[in-house]
C-alpha cells in the first residue's frame, strides 16, 4: 500500500533517507578500502586514491542533467528506478576490475545512476511541500541521513577486515536493492498527470535556459558547488590525512563519523531556526563564521609545522558544523523560484553542486602535499566564493 507523505512523515521521510544512502555509502563505506584498492589494481600515484570519488562525483553530477527533465516528463517515480537500476550493474562488475583505470570507468557509470537519487529527493519533497515546510522536512531527512556516513566508515573498515573490499561492492548491491523494494511498494508518484512535461528537447532546453537565468537560483547553485567542494576535497584526502599525518590506523573511521555527526547536528538544529528566520539568513551568517574558521585554520597550517590534532579537529568539526546551516539552506533558497519545473532546477542544482564541487574538490586534492595548508587555503578560497555568490544572488 502506497503512504500518503503529508501524513505520514516519518516514513516518508526515512524512505527519502534510503534513497540518498545508496549515493552516501557509495563513497563513505570506500573510504577505508581506498589505499588497499588502489595498492592491489596498481595506481601510478598515491593521490590517485581520491580519484575514486572524483569519478564517481563526476557521473553523479552530469547525469543529473538527464534524470531532473526525465522525472518531469514521465514521473519521479519511475526515473528514480531507471537510475538505481543503472548502479546495480557497474556494483556488480567492480570487485572483478582488472586494474585501476577500469574500476574509475565503473566508478563513474556507478556515479551516472546513483545520480537519481540525489536529484529526484528534493524535487519530491518540493512536490508536497514548500517553503518553510520544504526546508524543515529537508533538513529532517538530511539529519537522519547522515546516520549513514557516520557508521559507513566503520562499517566498511569491518568488512575489510573479515573480507576484502570487493565485498563493499556487495554490500552497496544489496543496499540498492532494499531501496527498490521500499519505493516500489510504498512510495507515490509525487508528480501529478497534468503537471508533466513531454521529454523533447526544445522545451528542455527552455527550462535548462531559465533555471540558468533566474539569478537566484543561478547564483545559489553556485554557492552551493563551492561549499561542497570543501567537503568533497576532504573526503578524498582523509585516509592521507588521517592515516599518513595523524597515524589513526583503525580509528580513522571514526573521524569520518564525527564528521557526519557534526554535519547531522548542525540538521537539527536547522529544522528548527528555519522556523524562526529565513533559511537565506542562517545561510549567510553560517557562512561567514565558516570563512573566519578557515582563515584560522589557515594560519595554523602557516606557523605549524604540524597542527596539533586536538586543534585540527576542533577547527575542522566547527567548520562541518557551519557547512550543515549553509549547504540545506541556499539548496532551499535556489529552488524556491523553480517550483514549476522542479526536477530541471534540482537536477541543474544537482549538476553544479555534485561535477562542479568534485573539479573543485579534486584540485584541493591535486595540490595536497602532505601537510593541512593546502586543504585549509582550499577552504577559505571555497567559503569566501560560497559568500560572494550568494551576494551576487540575493532574493529581490
């Protein structure tokens, strides 16, 4: 029996949850296998770990070019199939990867279905709700699926250690095939009949055309590809970071969780100052203490040979914090305006946010150089695009 998702919310909700988590693991449960994987395929180049969430990030971003005009055509439901269908096979054939440039290939056709889910989750909460109603039900789901990244490090570092890490990839099948199941017997068609648009390609042109016009929501996406790109960067370089400066050894999993877990608090407490100011304002002033943080960290990273952990951590956590007010809030404002073509504005959004942040993110990654400076310099020259976007877009 399908749900009704204005009453039942917490289903909705974690149905949501579930579909973002199959993008989530994709890259949160690799983190602790990436050195062992690019050891045993033959990577030319230490950094050229990262490269395994650039691809990836790129497939995600572009298809989500396809899959935004495609949910307003024939529905969010049916195209939300099309792409968890379209990851299950590249899953499938990566633990058989020859060497390491065949498994970036199915990394990034992994990427091109998974994309789905990123971009048809807020066109179908936009579907039903607006407003501050869309904001609060967005930053809901985005505290609850950020569970996901907290256990997903630990997860996957336990199943290296009974296993090997081509049974992350089984582990991701079976995820995957879990949010078919619940999506196909639970969630509606979000996207009524008469709302639809046929899938040609002048008038998906024309919605493309004014997504990109409408500075708001042009201005927004950029902002929001700025920002991720911290997070993108950092991920890629956690295990250099963590294992090749810090010596975490099997703990480093569990820096990646408070990450997530500053990032879902950060949630939390979102869905409830959207209640009481404008999401534009929370994305503002977060925005600048993030950009304050990074000149700090910065000149930590300048006079230190080496930033004391506890320090680094207490940097980098804040600036996590302020990167869950920002990055739910200008989404929520870019898409305000789109509310006629949804799925074209997320998808758009979507691209900017996922292939945009992952150039930027793997260019911090192309100049790290085994000290913090040129992850912090990175992040400030991230923050303070982020700021100046979203003044160049700011609602009338």
């Amino acid at each position: 029996m399908l749900i009704n998702p204005r009453t039942k919310r917490a289903e909705f909700i974690f149905i949501l949850v579930t579909i973002l988590s199959v993008g989530a693991l994709a890259i949160d449960i690799m983190l602790p296998a990436m050195p062992q994987i690019a050891d045993d395929l033959g990577a030319s180049d230490p950094n050229a770990q990262q490269l395994m969430v650039t691809y990836y990030m790129f497939g995600f971003g572009f298809s989500q070019l396809i899959y935004g005009p495609l949910s307003d055509s024939i529905g969010r439901k049916k195209a939300l199939h099309i792409g968890l269908w379209l990851s299950l096979l590249p899953i499938a054939l990566s633990p058989f990867a020859p060497e390491y440039n065949a498994l970036l290939a199915l990394r990034f056709i992994q990427g091109c279905g998974t994309g789905a889910c990123r971009v048809l989750t807020p066109s179908i909460v936009r579907d039903m709700f607006e407003g501050r109603e869309m904001a609060k039900i967005m930053s809901l789901t985005t505290m609850f699926y950020m569970i996901t990244p907290m256990i997903a490090p630990s997860l996957g570092q336990l199943i290296i250690e009974f296993g090997t890490w081509h049974h992350t990839f089984f582990f991701l099948a079976a995820v995957a095939l879990i949010a078919l199941l619940w999506t196909g017997l639970r969630l509606p068609e979000t996207l009524a009949e008469e709302h639809r648009k046929p899938f040609h390609l002048k008038p998906i042109l024309m919605s493309f055309v004014e997504v990109a016009t409408n500075r708001t929501t042009r201005w927004y996406a950029f902002a929001n590809m700025a920002i991720f790109a911290t997070v993108i960067g950092f991920l890629g370089l956690s295990p250099q970071i963590y294992l090749e400066i810090y010596d975490l050894g099997r703990f480093f999993p569990l820096m990646i969780a408070f990450t997530a877990t500053s990032i879902a608090v950060a949630s939390l407490l979102n869905a409830r100052l959207v209640n009481h100011f404008d999401p534009e304002k929370i994305a503002i002033v977060a925005n600048i203490i993030f950009v304050i943080l990074a000149l700090c960290w910065s000149v930590q990273a300048w006079q230190l040979v080496t930033i004391p952990f506890w320090l680094f951590v207490i940097t980098h956590q804040s600036m996590m914090l302020c990167f869950g007010l920002i990055g739910s809030n200008q989404i929520t404002v870019a898409m305000q305006p789109m509310g006629h073509i949804a799925g074209t504005a997320s998808s758009t959004i979507g691209f900017a946010h996922s292939a945009g942040g992952a150039a930027l993110g793997a260019t911090i990654g192309f100049f790290y150089n085994g000290t913090i400076m040129p992850v912090a310099i990175g992040f400030l020259a991230c923050g303070l695009g982020s700021l100046l976007f979203m003044r160049l877009g700011k609602p009338s």
